[in-house]
C-alpha cells in the first residue's frame, strides 16, 4: 500500500476514535441527539476506511 494510504488509514482511524470517545461522552451527559450525530459519523468514517484500504488494490 502506498504511503499516502497508510496515511489516509491511520488519520481516518484517530478521527473514529474521536467520534466514538464523544458519543460516549454525549450519551453519559444525556445528549442523545449529538451522541447520534457522533455514532452517524463514526459509520461514514468506517466506510471511508474501507475505501482507503481498498484503494491499495
């Protein structure tokens, strides 16, 4: 995989744990519509993801 991929994975990946550490952190303080937001996003990064490893083939 080139190098740009490997870069476009990893940021991808940091910017999912992001998403999911502030979906945990609304559905504790009981924002249940930005917890939603952030579940939303962390699905279309994953997607992303998938594209990013794929564009190696």
């Amino acid at each position: 995989m080139p190098v740009p991929n490997y870069q476009a994975v990893i940021l991808l990946h940091r910017l999912r744990i992001r998403a999911r550490r502030l979906r945990d952190v609304n559905q504790t303080a009981g924002n249940a519509s930005i917890a939603d937001i952030y579940a939303r996003i962390d699905v279309w990064l994953e997607g992303q993801m998938a594209h990013a490893i794929a564009a190696k083939r």
